[in-house]
C-alpha cells in the first residue's frame, strides 16, 4: 500500500474559498475583518510565519497589521499594545507570535487578549470551552485544522481509535479534546514521553497524530496498515546538501507512507490548514462584532 | 484478589485535617473563609449535596452561606446574585448547585462566577488551564478529589495506562487532562458511547475510572487482574427493601472486588473526597485576598 497524501494545501484552499462569500457579506455591511499580529524579535521561524499569515490575509482581502517590536521590549509597552488593540473595535483578531524571546512568559500574554478576539484559540477561556465539549468557539488552529482535513478526506472518525502523540496546550491536548467531543466521537489515547510501550499503542490507532517535535520518531510498525497518519511535527535537521544548511522533517519516518492508507506529510499537510483556520478565526471574530 | 477498599471518607479527612491550621493562619490574620451556596428549586438530590457541603463548612470552621431561590426564579435575580456576591470581597468561594431546574442553562450561569471565586472549578478559564497543563488553580473538584485519593493510596500513576470512561465536563473530559499533564504522566485513553469494543480498552487499563451514570456498567470481565477502579457514578436504582424505594449503585459491577487490587467505592469514595476538595478550593480562594 502507498498512502495517499493528505494535501493540505488542497484543503486549505477550500477552506480560504469558502470565506470569501463571508468576508464579501462583512464588507458590504461596512466591516473590513481586520487582524493585528504581534511580533517580538528577530526569530527567524517567527518572520516566516508571520510572512504566511499576512500573505493569506492578503490573498482573502482581510486586512492585516503587523506591529514588530524589539526583543526587549518593556513587558510594560507590550501589554499596553494589547490592551490598546483590546479596545479598537476595528481590530478583530489579535495573535502573538510565537516562539517569543526566551524568557517571556507567552501563555500570560496569551491571557492578556481579549477572547473575543483569540484567534489563536489558545486563550484559557476558549481551550476551557473544549473541556465543556462545545466546540462552536474560537478553536486552536491547529488541531481544528486537523479535524477539517480529516473530514475533508473522508476518514471515519465516529468510533475510530485515534492516538494523539504528544501532550502541548498547543496541539496534543485541545486535539484530543476536539476528537473525543460528541460530533467527533473518536476514542482519543493521549501519549508522551512517560508512556510505556509507545509503538504498541500506536499499532492500535486508526488515525494517528504525531506532535511531539522529535524527527522520524513514528517508524512503520508503529503502524497499524491502512491507518491515516497525520505528521505535525516540523524539525529542523541539518542538511549539508541544502544552502541555508538544514532541512525540513517531520516527526513520522517517510518509510510510513507503505503501510498508512492516508498520510499529512510535512510540509504540505497540515501547515496550511493551520493558516485557513486562523483566517476563518478571524472572519468569524468580525462576524460577531 | 479482593480488592482493599479505597477509603475515601479516611481520605478526606486527612485533607481536610491539613486544612485546619490554613484556617486558622487566615483567621489570624482576620480573614473568615466564606463559602456561598446557591440552590435554585426543590430538587431532592440538589438539598442534599448543599447540606453536605455546609456540613463540611461548619466542621472546618468555614462560613457558608445559602441562598435558596424558588424554581421557577428570573434569569435577571440569578444574574444580580451573583454579580454581587462577585463583588463581595467578604465571600471567597460561589457555587451554584447543580443539578438546576430543567430549561436552566448552568454552563451559561457558571461563566457569570469571578473564575477566582469559582471554587467548583468549572469555570471554562480554570478548566482551560487544564488545557494549558496547569495544575495550579482551582481544580474541578471530583477529577481532583480522584487524583489525590490515588496518590494517597499509593497508585503508580507515572507511565501507568488509565481508561476514564465518560467525557463529560464535570469529571471525564478534565480528569483526563489532569491524568496525562506533567506530574501524574499516566497515558490516558477516553471512551464513552461511541466507543468500539469498550471492554477490550478497559482490560488494558492500570486505573479504571467509570464516569458514565450507568448502574453496574463495569464488569469483572472489563478488568485487569490488579488494577485500580475508581467508581465515580451516583445511580439510583429500584429498591423494594429501602423505605424510600431505591439504594445507590455506582458505575462498578461489586463482583470487580473480585479482580482488582483497589476500588473505591459508591457511596463512601470519591463522594467524600469531592467535597474536601471543593473545602480546599475555598480556603485556597480565601488565601488570595
């Protein structure tokens, strides 16, 4: 068996054309859906994202705003920023990229953002929803991003045993969440690196998720054949053949496209799906205004 | 094997013998812990959770206060009570005692709670820090009670496989989290009424926690020899021989005592343990001001 691959930039693409009938219905009433992102120093991964957000925002006609501030900005002039981007009602979307310089306590500037305005999803208000199992909130961009790929290939999720690898406020726990909430209904085991047996448990799963950030940790007889298997990780490995001297892995072994059914390679999997759920995010923040 | 019985009223009342001198530290410094309890309607089960409570308030020298409000209250009058017990810096802890009168939207009237003062722990902004891996604030009671009765009773829970049957908000979906965050590092499975070959799952389980509402559901042959079962529901079911009609059955087939190691039982397990856990939120929310 070869997998098929999970083209995420595919799926993306319906996504993002799905939001433009919306974004048209905002500006007629007059609201141009607009998303401010934050960006502390020089990170190099952190320009790149930032760089593919406001392409996509571009590309949709959702206005975006960058504000670059010096790695050591004040915490002071920092929260002063959120708060002042709180209250402009022209502002619907509000994110922090990360990573943040080292040292700077990200999850409590992500408390600072008003919920509303969370498009991230990573705000304790909107992750507490998933606890609650309503999933009609602003979600994390990433495992919502999943979730809609899954669909969108037709994997059966009601049912399946699904194992998500990886434990982060980020991906690992809110996915898990997302695909044992009523709708979903997947069986969800939550692995790591305290877990005994790992490759056995796997070898159960009918959708596995590996979001751990170890290259290649997913090797084939982790593999149940004609599981569906979605790579999040996103390594940076050295690589002497390429100019800037590294290459992208993810956490799942290449070998593993002979034994899945379906595969989210990286990159081109999931990656694109997490850009369509933040615009998405963010039109629906401005529906709501 | 019989299983030995874990004890969860011996529990409790360790916990809430270390609260003593927490009480007496806040006294001191002229600070009364004050607990308000509000009931809406005749609700038999409801009256006898609030006196349970207030019980445990009155043995631990913890103010509590009750507000009994007719069933068929305006939403408005609930709102104003709680606005102003929020802005009462004299109360420390507000729970609204579930269940409500049919038609009442209690996830809607939890968001209304201070999340610093929401010492049941449903607040979605303290079960999202669950999300986040957050262990530190206020704990939804029962998945907290749970966790301390099985460090108490000495359980392996690092690396340990746990199966938590149940997601709902309260206990399944939150004890989950917990159960995998850094620190308990068990590997955490959640299944529920979509679940396929629920049995087969349960029999990998080191810790077994039934939280479903369905009498007897668990049955020896779900089991491991040796593991730990924690009965977490609360059944009433026909009963001739009672005066009132009907006994308490858990979630726990009793002939599991056959096969596990250690059980908790219903009554007299994690019941107990839920309410020192929500007196320990309380003189934790007292500690703050």
């Amino acid at each position: 068996m070869v997998a098929e691959r999970l083209d995420g930039r595919a799926c993306a693409a319906e996504v993002e054309s799905t939001l433009a009938a919306r974004i048209m219905a905002l500006k007629t009433k007059g609201v141009e859906p607009h998303l401010a992102v934050i960006i502390v120093g020089e990170d190099p991964a952190s320009k790149v994202y930032v760089s593919a957000k406001q392409s996509a925002c571009e590309r949709l006609g959702i206005k975006s705003t960058k504000y670059s501030l010096v790695s050591d900005v004040g915490k002071e002039e920092l929260i002063k920023l959120v708060q002042t981007l709180n209250a402009d009602i022209d502002v619907h979307g509000i994110l922090i990229q990360s990573p943040l310089p080292s040292g700077m306590d990200e999850i409590g500037l992500t408390e600072l953002v008003d919920p509303s305005k969370d498009v991230d999803g990573f705000h304790p208000h909107n992750l507490g929803r998933l606890v609650q199992g309503r999933t009609d909130g602003l979600l994390p961009c990433t495992p919502s991003g999943i979730i809609r790929m899954l669909e969108w290939a037709g994997a059966k999720l009601a049912g399946a045993r699904a194992v998500v690898i990886g434990r982060s406020r980020v991906v690992g726990m809110p996915l898990s969440l997302m695909l044992a909430a009523r709708g979903c209904d997947a069986t969800v085991s939550i692995v790591h690196s305290k877990t005994e047996d790992i490759a056995s448990i796997c070898r159960d799963a009918d959708i596995l998720v590996a979001a751990v950030g170890s290259p290649g940790l997913v090797k084939s007889d982790w593999v149940k054949s004609g599981a569906v298997v979605i790579d999040v990780g996103v390594n940076r490995i050295p690589d002497s053949n390429k100019e800037r001297g590294w290459s992208l892995a993810g956490d799942v072994d290449p070998e593993v496209s002979e034994k899945a059914s379906m595969l989210s390679p990286v990159p081109g999997g999931v990656g694109p799906m997490t850009i369509a759920m933040l615009m998405t995010n963010t039109v629906s923040s401005a529906e709501q205004y």
